[in-house]
C-alpha cells in the first residue's frame, strides 16, 4: 500500500529519560502525590491524550508524537494493557509497534477491541496513562456522549 508506514515490532533509537522530559508540557500530566491523605482526583496519572478516529477505525491507529516520546523513557512498550476508565476488571491487551521514524502505533488486538465497542469514524477516546504499560479510556461517540459499556458483561447469563 503506498503512502503507508513501514513498521517494526519493537523501538529502537530511544534510552534514558530524554523522552520524558522533552515534551513536558505538551500534554496534561500529573505526579503521584507523596502524601496518601491528599484527595488528588489525578493521582497516579501520568499522561492524558485524546484521539479523534479517522479513517477506518479498526485500522491500526497512531498515537500522539508526545505521548510515543514519554514511553521510550521505558523502553517503549511492547503492549498496552486497555481498560475502560470506570472498570478495572476487564482488560484489553493491545499491541504496539513502532515504525522507522518513532512514531507509535496500536496494532494487534485493536481491531477486535475497536469492534466490539463498535468504534467508528468520528468518535473521539480519551486515555489516562498511568505507567507500566496500563492505560484507560472513555469513548464519546460523534455527539460528544460518553459511551458506557459495562451492560457487556453480565450475570444473567448464570442462572
């Protein structure tokens, strides 16, 4: 396919903490507090993003450049570990690859995650990173509502 980006599993090129501190201030970021008594709605966040589909949804989407520059401080992951923001017992394990130029991409996985929240052109996600690979988010559908998804799993199926 032309004009498509050539990709590799794994990222190279980065070390240290130079992504991390490169682009402070490019997006919303906030350090755990060190005081467990603290009532900080962002603790243990450390980086927000927002991504707005286009195209084909379930086609391997590209994250922001800032976000790509503050995960090679970690050896750039391998995978992401995708939960919905209000549940934290289901999980998503999505893959990430990389392509010559550093840029990020979710790859393996996305496309059945993308289907079963039957993502489509237009929606925006919101993700909260909050290190070792873990990651949650929101999806507003193209009227700006948040979509909730915890009718998925039910009990009833067990009576």
């Amino acid at each position: 396919m032309p004009g498509a980006p050539r990709l590799s599993p794994s990222h190279r090129g980065r070390t240290g903490d130079a992504g991390r501190t490169e682009k402070r201030g490019e997006a919303t970021r906030a350090r755990r507090s060190s005081s467990s008594s603290e009532m900080d709605v962002d603790a243990g966040v450390l980086f927000e993003f927002a991504l707005v589909l286009k195209g084909n949804p379930r086609g391997i989407q590209r994250l922001p450049d800032s976000f790509a520059a503050y995960v090679a401080g970690d050896g750039g992951p391998g995978t992401m570990h995708l939960r919905e923001a209000s549940c934290s017992y289901y999980r998503w394990i999505i893959d990430v690859i990389y392509d010559a130029r550093g840029k990020m991409y979710l790859h393996i996985g996305w496309e059945k995650f993308a289907r079963h929240h039957s993502l489509e052109a237009g929606f925006l996600l919101l993700f909260t990173y909050f290190g070792d690979r873990d990651m949650s988010f929101k999806v507003f559908d193209e009227t700006r509502c948040r979509r909730d998804y915890h009718g998925d799993i039910t009990d009833e199926e067990d009576d």
